[in-house]
C-alpha cells in the first residue's frame, strides 16, 4: 500500500493559499489512488522536538561512532522517532509558503532535526554525502505573496524552492514535483494564477 504524507509548513489554516492548493491535490489523489493512505503532519502543533544543544552533541557523537548519553541520547531518541515517522511514507506532498525569501522555521526546524547520519544520509571522506530517501517521490506547494519569477530584487529572492528543492535531492529524492503560485501584491489577477495552480495541481495528483 502507498502512504503519501502531506506536511503542512503553513501556520494559518483554511486563510492558507499553499494548504488550500494542496487539499485540492489530495482530494483528487485520493478519489483517484484509493488504496493509498494519506496521513498528514502539521509542523505548527507544537509536538516538533527541538534540535539543541544535546541533540547536537548526539548528532557528533553518532559521527564519530559512538552512543549518545545523558539527555544527547534522549534528544537522539525524539530525533530518530521523528524520522521513523517520515520516513515511513513512500510519497511527500508538501505545503510552503515563502517567508523572508526562504521557508518557514518549522520546516528548517525538521530538516534539522531528521536530516542524521545514517537516516537521511551517508557520508564518505572523499565521496561526499550520500543520500538515503531512495525510492520516494515528493510533491511541493510553493507560494508567495511578493517574490515572483521575472520581478526585480525590490520583490526579494528565491531561497525558498531553491533550498527546499536541494534539500530533497540531497536527502535521496530524486523525483519532485513543483507546484508554484506566486502572485504579487500588486498584482491586478492573481485569481487567474490561481486557478492554474489549483488546475496543476489535479492533473499532477492523477497521475502521481
């Protein structure tokens, strides 16, 4: 059985475009995959571990091949579980908003916190990084309400698929699926861009 896991990066609910965008995917998705199980994670209901001080100490610990201790091995077992968790979809469709020319801190907070040796990834000394997500797919919202392609740098830069796009490869995902609406404050239309996400986005979860 597939499980798509839908992880919402928006905090502002139904006023949200990017988790608007994306129950249009997964209501299409799942009229036309009804075998598959949807689950869902909400990155703003606050059951997010932290990635400290101690879960940093367990993360060098692990790289130099030893067992965290003390609260590292605590903070090691909330960041392995949240891993297990994601790990144990074999599609991702993603919700995110542009904040600050880049993504929400949520997001950035589980990458952070899942993104361990030997879970995301690998790494060799004169090989680099390996990544280890093999064999998923992912699908991303990406919204913004000043930032579009084509405008000037007054309208701010794109740190925010190019970042979250990478991360993806680098982790092992080698299949992502973009879904952009990206209309302009000033923009006179915005319905018609609109729409044309919300059209991306049925076709895209037809065939996905």
């Amino acid at each position: 059985m597939t499980r798509l896991l839908h992880v919402a990066a928006s905090p502002r609910g139904a006023a949200s475009e990017s988790r608007a965008i994306a129950r249009t995917f997964l209501d299409v998705y799942a009229e036309t995959h009804p075998d598959a199980e949807i689950a869902h994670r909400d990155l703003w209901d606050g059951t997010l571990p932290a990635f400290g001080p101690p879960a940093a100490e367990a993360k060098m610990a692990v790289f130099a091949g030893r067992e965290p201790e003390g609260e590292g091995a605590a903070a090691w077992a909330a960041a392995t579980a949240e891993f297990r968790r994601f790990d144990a979809a074999d599609r991702y469709l993603f919700s995110v908003p542009m904040w600050n020319a880049g993504v929400p801190y949520v997001l950035k907070q589980l990458i952070d916190v899942i993104s361990q040796p030997g879970l995301v990834f690998g790494f060799d000394p004169e090989q680099g990084y390996t990544g280890l997500l093999h064999g998923k797919k992912a699908a991303v919202v990406y919204t913004s309400a000043v930032y579009g392609a084509g405008r000037g740098p007054a309208f701010g830069r794109d740190f925010q698929a190019t970042f979250f796009t990478d991360w993806l490869h680098w982790a092992g995902i080698e299949e992502v699926e973009e879904i952009h609406f990206r209309p302009n404050l000033v923009t006179a239309d915005a319905d018609t861009a609109r729409q044309a996400a919300h059209a991306r986005a049925r076709e895209l979860a037809k065939t996905w």
